[in-house]
C-alpha cells in the first residue's frame, strides 16, 4: 500500500504520517544515538545535547534560517530548471517523475483539515525531523567527516550535500543543500546541537504553517524579488 498509496483513504493518510515519523526517529535519531554511545561515555555531550557558546545562537540560527528563505527558493527555481544532456534524457525523465510523486505525497500529507492536524504535521514534520535529523548528520556525520578531512568546511560542506541527497528529491538538491551547510555552520561555531534544532523546526514550520494558511497553489506562484535574495 506504502508504494502506490490511495490518499484518498484517511487511515492510509495516517498510516503514512505514522510511517514518516518512526522512519525520523528509527533511521536517524536511533542510530545516531547509539554510535555516538559506542564512540564516548558519555553520548549525550558527544552529540551537542549542551547550551551553545555564546548562548544567543539559538536566536541567531532562527534569524539566520529566516533571511535564508528568499535565497532558497530562487535556487530552488533554478535547480527546477536545470537540465541533462540529451544523452541522459531517459535518467531526467525518471528523475522528474519520482519528484512528481514526492510531491504528490508531501501535498496529500499536508492537506490540514484543522487545527489538531496543524499541530499533528508540526510534531511530525518539523519537531522530529529537527531533532532526529539533526543528531544523525550534524552531531554525528558532520563529526565524521571533518576528522576525516582535517577540514572543518570540508566536512560541513559535505554533510550539506549528504544531507540534500537523503531527502531524496535530485531537483530540489541546491536549496537542502544551502539549508545542510547552514546548519552545519551553527553546529560547528557554538559547539551545540540546539541552535541547529531551532532553525531546522523554524525552516519546517513556517513551510507547514504557510500552507496550511495559504494553501500551495498560491506558494507555488509566490515571486521572490531578486534584491531580498542579494539581501
């Protein structure tokens, strides 16, 4: 049922939102938690569960992730209009037809009837994905990587990128990508994991939130003037 879903079917709606939840927790929260509890004795400080240093990088990371909107969706307009050669039309096609049914799902999953199913997509699509997923690549994957380069760019470049890919959706690479160094930076410079949390939810509930107010199809004609992205 999961691969061709009838969200026409409200308990396979909410199957599905079960579904995104424990794959946030299980795939990213579990198996961060538990490398970081055989790499150090004590797991919890190993993956940034500490205040950061300055305290006031929560605010900024929430700041941050805010002026960050415009910039992400002009290179999300980009990224949409890139194309393969003629060559490897056939991978583009594919590529594009998995985004259209990634879309799909996302937009059947977000069709809020309510307040409580407002609140519901909050806690699955914003303060699961936020914790969970920042446990995974930035207290761990990010760590990783920047021993394994001696570069500490390097690694948060990286993990960016990484973190892009997981999400599964090649045409929206550019924009996750941009968010995944982001955040990484603000894992790095305060040596916690809770601004990094902050702006994640943030980055997640103002989507949730503008669509549940607005609706897609006035998101997906919205405009970005170009000096708020030089901004």
């Amino acid at each position: 049922d999961f691969t061709d879903p009838d969200f026409g079917n409200d308990r396979m709606l909410a199957a599905y939102r079960l579904k995104q939840a424990l794959l946030s927790i299980s795939l990213f929260f579990v198996s961060g938690f538990f490398f970081a509890y055989k790499s150090d004795q004590r797991p919890w400080r190993y993956l940034g569960i500490k205040k950061p240093q300055p305290a006031y990088f929560t605010v900024l990371g929430v700041l941050l992730i805010i002026a960050a909107f415009p910039l992400a969706m002009w290179l999300a307009g980009i990224n949409q209009q890139l194309h393969f050669p003629a060559s490897m039309k056939s991978l583009e096609d594919s590529l594009r037809t998995a985004e259209e049914k990634l879309t799909a799902a996302t937009l059947a999953i977000l069709k809020m009837r309510n307040l409580g199913e407002y609140f519901l997509m909050l806690l699955v699509l914003a303060v699961l994905p936020a914790f969970c997923e920042e446990i995974f690549f930035r207290s761990v994957l990010q760590r990783i990587f920047i021993q394994i380069t001696t570069r500490p760019w390097m690694g948060i470049l990286i993990t960016g990128c990484l973190f892009s890919l997981f999400h599964g959706s090649v045409l929206g690479f550019l924009p996750r990508a941009v968010l995944g160094v982001l955040l990484g930076m603000l894992y790095w410079y305060s040596g916690s994991i809770w601004p990094a949390v902050a702006a994640h939810f943030m980055h997640n509930a103002v989507q949730i939130t503008a669509y549940y107010v607005w609706g897609y199809d006035k998101l997906e004609n919205a405009s970005i003037a170009p000096l708020l992205v030089v901004g």
